[in-house]
C-alpha cells in the first residue's frame, strides 16, 4: 500500500474494527433477506402429484454415471413432472456402474410408487446396468437393452469397492438377493438368476439376458423402442393399462443446472477425498483456534460427503450450509476478524443457494419467484460486502506505519503456544509472539515490532487496567 492508501485511511479518523463494525450492519441487511428466503424455501409445500388428462406423450429420462442422490431426485423429478403434464409414459435411458444402495432403493420405490408406466432401456451400445443399475432393470414395467450392453454383478461392496467384513457382507447379500427375488417376480422374470447376480457376481450381455427371460426385448433405436412398446399391456398400481407406441409428443427432460456437477462430486473417489479434506480441515480448526479457512473447508467437504453418502439430502444439505454461513457471519460480526468469517459467510451462503435451489427443485418444492429473487439477491449483496470488509481490513492493516504501534501496549488474551498467541490492541484482535517465558491471559505486553500481520511483543507494560484502555 502506498503514502496515498495510508493517509486517506488516516483521514477516516476510525480505527479498522469500528470500520468493519459499520460494514457488518450493511452485511446485516443482506443476510435478513437471504435467511427470509430461505425460511420461505424451506417451508414451502411439496408439489402434489395432480394428475393432468392423459395425453399421447412419452417422457424421456437419460442417466449415465453411479446411481446416487443426484439420480434419485432426477427420476423423481421426472416421473412428478410427466404425472403432472398427463403424460402417458416414461423411459429411462439407463448406463448405469453401480452406485449407493440406499439411491438405489429411492429409485426403485418411485418406480412401482409411480401412476404411469415406466421403462428401463439399457442404451447405448456398451452400456451397462450393473450393481445397483441391475435391480432398476427388473423393477421397471418393462425392460429392454441395446445390442452389445450388460447387466449383472450386484454383489455389494463398500463405498470404495471394498469387500465388506464377514457378518456385515453376508446381512448385505441377503437383504440384496431378497430384493433381486421379489422384483424379478413381480413381472415375470427369472428370479433364480436375479438372485445369483447378487450372491456370485454374475453378469449377461443383452443377447443372454434376452434369452433368459430377464428382459422383454432388445432396441437398438428409440424408434425401435416405441415400436417394440406399441400395443403392450402392462399393470400399473392394480389396473391394466395398454402402451402406445406411436406417442405424438416426446419431452426429454435433463438434469437440472448444476446437478451435472454435484453428480460429479458424488463419483465415489471424489467424495472420499471431499470427506477426507473435510475431517483433516476440521482437525486443523481445533487444533488451531483462530483459523477460519481449514473449518469452512471441512464444514463444506463434511456437508457434501454427507451429501454423497445419501445421509442428507439435497435441500436440506442447503439448508446446513446456509445455517453455517449465518454462523461465520456471526462470529464475524461479534469479533470482528480481518474479513476471513465474512469471506467465508458468502462462500458458505453461495455453496448453500447452489446446493438448495437444486435440491428444493429436485424435490418439487415450490416458491415464489420474488421470493427466489430476493434471497439470491441477498446472498449476492452479503458476499460483496463481505470482500469489501475483507479488503479494508487488509489494506488498513499493511497501510499503518509500523512505528505507530511499537511501544504501545497490549494485552494477552489468548496464550495457545509456547511463544505466540492472541493480543488485543487498541480494540483490534492481532497474532503475537514473544520471546521467553509464555504470558498468562489478562497480562500486559509490550509491542516491539511487526512481521507483516504479526506483533512481536515483550513482558511488561502497566497494569491490566491501563492496557485495557490502551
């Protein structure tokens, strides 16, 4: 910073914290609009599933990649919007290696749940529904896959690939193979096997899963899909209804905005590694009291590895992370940092509007458009003046000529190691280090010099009173 930064600080006649003070009653602003939204998000009603009059539609649903939080809320948005558009079918193009059980099972609920037919189409060619993917192929109405895809190898495994412990493997094998049995015979297909995918790791290219009885035909086009589906009469909740195959209307519905990329947050390597940068994050924050960058880092690696595990879901990991952005803005406002809680109040409310708007759509929450407005606008205006504290802060710090703090004194208010800690000078929080032996809290020290952001200061000093009004 130059002579012009430094004198036009000066000029303020403020000292940094009382600045910041000011700046936190403008951030104060920003942050009652975005929790007003959020607090309207967050209660609104779930979108009843009203069915429209029937049309000749079909609904095209797409998913390749692991079968996790992202897929079961894409499926249930697709079926929740066919039902409400009246459409009369949906297919979901499925290339699917594995993923969580627990995803899985949403799915497969939502599909026998559903008032509309469902088909599973394993496509393109080299595709595959394997692991978890396997058990949506027999739970659908009907099932087809293109020339040259598989199906099979449900064994389950840990969330790396992992065998699992004895007894906890064996639990896991049965619950599977009870769940291959019941969906296999539910329409009419070779339960003996389904099982054996689960128990032996046994898979089938299409042309053998044909001849098994495991699927109802083989389409290497969507064309040849509708075709092979024209006149087909399947049982939907207790009632027969006839397929038609020459649907006028084709919606493709995609994954929402944003949900491309927490899919890939949720590829099993990425999110052990989000897990363990969260748990390391959140060690270094308690064994290093102060530090704000490790604790945001972890509390967003910890949010999304819960995310991932399906051990929260998607609006209500927003929702967390919101709550931990009205923290830090907190803890930034009652003591007053250098910007750090402020900077990491708008990541953690950017991060949570993100995950939140894709969730809360997911999961057809309604809101109002205004209200959508508003709390984004809010969250947008809380990270702008949370930099521009953060910059003050850091520019009045380096702009203060050193000799104005040499001599004067401070005091002790945190001593965490053997020779630094936490001062308090002229009413702001500064880093200390001394030399000899360690302070005690409350004692008065001398400032001796500065290391960039760091005091160096020496025992002694007047008495604890005098320091306070230092």
């Amino acid at each position: 910073m130059g002579a012009g930064r430094a004198d036009a600080i000066g000029r303020l006649g403020l000292p940094v914290w009382q600045r910041l003070h000011a700046v936190t009653w403008l951030l104060r602003l920003g942050l009652l609009l975005a929790v007003l939204g959020g607090v309207g998000v967050a209660r609104a009603a779930e979108a009843p599933l009203m069915p429209a009059a029937p049309r000749r539609a079909v609904t095209w649903l797409a998913w390749q990649g692991p079968i996790g939080p992202v897929a079961s809320t894409y499926l249930a948005r697709g079926l929740r919007e066919a039902v409400r558009d009246g459409d009369g079918l949906v297919v979901l193009r499925l290339d699917g290696p594995g993923g969580l059980d627990t995803s899985m099972r949403t799915m497969v609920q939502d599909m026998l749940a559903a008032p509309l037919p469902v088909v599973v189409w394993v496509a393109p060619g080299g595709a595959r529904a394997a692991s978890a993917g396997m058990f949506l192929v027999p739970a659908a109405h009907r099932a087809y896959m293109a020339p040259q895809t598989a199906m099979g190898v449900a064994h389950p495994v840990g969330p790396t690939g992992e065998a699992l412990p004895g007894p906890l493997d064996t639990k896991a094998v049965q619950d599977a193979a009870a769940l291959a049995r019941s969906l296999a015979r539910q329409h009419g297909r070779d339960a003996r096997w389904a099982e054996s995918a689960v128990r032996e790791s046994l898979s089938l290219s299409a042309e053998e899963a044909m001849r098994r009885g495991l699927l109802d035909g083989l389409a290497a086009s969507e064309a040849e899909l509708l075709a092979r589906l024209d006149g087909v009469g399947v049982r939907v909740l207790g009632r027969r209804v006839r397929l038609r195959g020459d649907q006028a209307l084709s919606h493709a519905r995609g994954v929402l905005p944003g949900g491309r990329m927490l899919a890939v947050l949720s590829e099993p390597t990425t999110a052990m590694l989000l897990r363990q940068v969260g748990m390391l994050g959140i060690f270094l924050a308690l064994s290093h009291p102060g530090s704000i960058l490790p604790g945001l880092a972890g509390i967003l690696g910890l949010s999304q590895g819960f995310y991932d595990l399906g051990a929260l879901p998607g609006a209500w990991a927003g929702i967390a992370l919101l709550v931990v952005g009205v923290g830090l803005f907190v803890a930034e406002a009652m003591t007053p940092g250098h910007g750090l809680q402020g900077v990491g109040a708008g990541l953690a409310l950017a991060a949570g509007w993100f995950v939140l708007a894709v969730g809360a759509r997911a999961a057809g929450w309604q809101s109002d458009a205004w209200l959508w407005t508003g709390a984004v606008g809010g969250g947008v205006l809380l990270g702008c003046f949370s930099v521009l504290a953060a910059r003050s802060a850091w520019g009045a710090l380096h702009a203060r000529p050193i000799h104005e703090q040499v001599g004067r004194v401070a005091m002790v208010i945190e001593a965490a190691g053997a020779d630094e800690g936490m001062v308090l000078l002229e009413g702001e929080r500064w880093r200390a280090r001394w030399a000899g032996r360690r302070p005690g809290v409350g004692e008065p020290v001398v400032v001796t010099g500065r290391n960039r952001l760091v005091l160096e200061v020496r025992r002694g000093g007047p008495d604890v009173g005098e320091a306070r009004g230092a």
